[in-house]
DNA sequence: CTTGACATACGAATTACTTAGTACTATAAA
DNA sequence: TTTATAGTACTAAGTAATTCGTATGTCAAG
C-alpha cells in the first residue's frame, strides 16, 4: 500500500533539519538539540523520531545500545517536495505569483534578483 | 485572548479560495463549487464556513434565511501571510534559498525572472 | 393548514498531530 | 552482584482537523 502523502508536519520539519546538519543522530543529539530551545522529553522525541522513520523519512541501524538515525532521503529533495506542495495547494501550481509576492512584500530585494539570474546562465 | 497561530488548513483555503473568487457567498455557492469536484456534505461546508468566521477569515451576515459570507481579509494579505510562515518555517525565514530551489528545479523560468526585475524598477 | 424545501444549530466520530508517562532491558560501575 | 544509567517499547491523552448526521425552524406552495 502506498504510503499516502504523508508530507512532513512542523515539529517533524524541525527534526528533519537537525538530523540534516548531523547526517547521522541519535536520539539523544536531537533531544538536546532541541532542549536548548524548549522544554521536551526525550520520550517524546523518540516518539517523532520513530513516526519519520515509518513515514519513510529516517532510516535506522542499530549501534550498540542506541539507534543510529540518518536521513533516507537529502533535505533539497525533501524541501523541494515541500516547496511544489505549496505551491500546487497555494498558488494553484505556478510559481509566478509567489514570485510577484516575494517582490512586493519586499521579501527579495533587486540584487537577489539579480544573483538568481546569474544562477540562470551558469545551469544551462 | 490573542487567536493563537491559526493558519489556513487546506480544506479552509480551498473554500477561502472560492469566497474571494465570488466577494460574497453563501453556504449553499461553495458547496455547490465543491461539488463540482469531489463528494461533500452540505453541513461539512457549513461547518468548516462556520469556523473560518471563529477564525476571523470569514464575515457574515443574514439576508433573508440565509447568512452571506464575505472575506475579512484580502487574498493577498492572507496568502501573504502563508508565504511568510512558509518561509520562517521551512526556510528559517530567509526567501533567497526558496529562490534558489525554484530556480534549479525549473519551476521558475529565466523570462519571470526579468518581469520581475522589471516590476521592481515599477516599485522603487 | 399541511408538507416539502432549505436553512441553521448542535454534536459526534474519525483521523492526525503532539506530547509524555510507565514498564522493561541491557550495560557499566561500585 | 547489585544498582544506577541509558536505552527502547508500549500506551495514553489532549487538541486540531475533517466529515457528516440529526434535530429544529421557517417559508412558500398546494
């Protein structure tokens, strides 16, 4: 059975960030990660930590005592399927709008722009 | 009290989506526009309508039997405000990475991005 | 006046998300 | 060997999101 969409959740996202920086964690990395921020019990990390292994998110292998996580796939992948989410749920699709909301809001500035389209030229 | 967080689930933009399109509308047009493409109960509409008013999304006031529902909030301030929390969350709040994926991956061609550029020109 | 159509009000059921407690196990130190 | 420590497994509980059913009221047509 497919595993539906099961996108990632904000405190899986912020999970997922912390096993990035990492490449490989434990659990206990990402409950003290996360304990310079907030109050949580570990428990509660090995919770998500083993939701985001069954969404497909972390493989594990065990270490001596401990599991050793690490991602199963990279954060552009991820991110990216994120990104075209919200656009497909948002802006029906299309990226031009955001684009056009970025600007206006003053979220990029001109020279950004400008780097973007330099970026352009070196991929093709 | 302050609102909380309160972000538009999808469901809620879905039918957010449909009141813009329309200014004004009742249970019974959005219903009826959902229809269209998937199976839905009336009072599913209705309570989600109902909630989005809780939320402040929503406006309403009776004409006749019925209460006519029209945004609090422009389309643009709130979707605005999605891409906002979209960025913080996933970005940590910085839009140039979020350019940089839509770039590589091709969701964003060379040609907006110079209408781009040219509508900053407009702006300034 | 009865009845059908259409509206709201209320509440319940299901699933996902988030958090965390308790029980159990294995290792290492005393 | 006993015990403290550090790990996992299992379970539970609260809240939000999503969906819809039943009860009830009102208006208009017959």
């Amino acid at each position: 059975m497919r595993p539906k969409h099961t996108t990632l959740t904000p405190q899986e996202l912020e999970i997922m960030k912390l096993v990035w920086q990492r490449e490989t964690a434990t659990v206990r990395d990402i409950y003290e990660a996360l304990l310079e921020h907030r109050k949580i019990a570990y428990t509660t990390v090995m919770t998500m930590m083993k939701i985001l292994e069954t969404k497909g998110y972390l493989k594990k292998r065990r270490q001596d005592r401990a599991f050793i996580y690490r991602p199963a796939h990279t954060k552009n992948q991820v991110i990216g399927g994120m990104l075209r989410e919200f656009i497909d749920r948002v802006f029906n699709g299309s990226a031009e709008p955001l684009l056009v909301h970025l600007v206006k809001t003053r979220h990029i500035r001109e020279k950004d722009l400008h780097k973007m389209a330099r970026m352009i030229e070196e991929i093709k």
